[in-house]
C-alpha cells in the first residue's frame, strides 16, 4: 500500500509542477506582470520539485520494485537527466523574479524590459516542453 501512495504523490506533485509552470506562463503575459504573485509561485515550483524528487527517492527505496529495478533502465536514467535539465533551466527564471523584485523595491517605476520577458517565457516554455519527455521516459521507465 505504501507504494501506491508514493506513486500517487510522485505523480500528483509532477502535475502540481505543470500547472504552475502554466501559471507563470500566464501571469508572465498579465500587464502589469504579477511580480510578487509570481515569484512565490515560482517558490513553491521550486518547492513541489524537491518533493518530486524526495518522493522519487522514497519509492526507489520503500516502493515495490526497489533499486534493483532502476539501476538498469535506460530510461529511468533518461528520466533523472531530463528532470536535471528542467532544474538547471528554471534556475534564469528564478533569477531573473529576483531581480526583478529588487529593482521594483527600489524604484517603484521600475518597469520589465520587454526583452527579458521575452526571453523568460522562451525559457518557461522550454521547461513545459521538456516535461514531454519526461513523462515519455517514465511510461517507457515502467515498461522496461
């Protein structure tokens, strides 16, 4: 039983990830954009990431199947280096909300530079479309 819950938390928390990230989409395109809004939500992406991977630590280690099954799977590999890449690439993003809010606290008329948004929607994008693969390794990760 333990594993089933695991494997619904696992599973629930990747998609509490794509809705967010589909919430930064959104308020990234609002005018003006939503700076504190946004970046607690990214926080709490950033949050619900670590538990995707403590969660995933928690089923390799108590789940059903055990290391074992993992170790060899190509894809579960795939799945880990895909899931590496996601963060790596959400670390501008973040950087960038940082930024942001500094500037806006000190300079109340500070406004984002049209550029920057740009170039932070291409990169949230870029997450959400390398969640396909991910989930792609998963089902493929299941089935080795």
């Amino acid at each position: 039983m333990l594993d089933l819950w695991l494997a619904v938390a696992h599973h629930l928390l990747v998609f509490g990830m794509a809705i967010m990230l589909a919430m930064e989409l959104a308020y990234l395109r609002a005018d003006p954009v939503p700076l504190g809004r946004l970046a607690r939500l990214d926080a709490g992406y950033g949050a619900v990431a670590v538990l995707v991977g403590i969660v995933g630590v928690a089923r390799i280690v108590w789940g059903a199947k055990g290391w074992a099954a993992y170790a060899d799977n190509p894809f579960f590999w795939a799945k880990i280096a895909t899931f590496t890449v996601i963060g790596l690439v959400s670390i501008l993003p973040t950087v960038r909300f940082i930024q942001w809010g500094r500037a806006v606290r000190s300079d109340p008329a500070f406004r984002l530079p049209a550029a920057e948004v740009v170039r932070v929607v291409g990169v949230v994008r870029l997450e959400v479309l390398l969640l396909l693969p991910l989930v792609g390794f998963a089902a493929a990760m299941a089935r080795w």
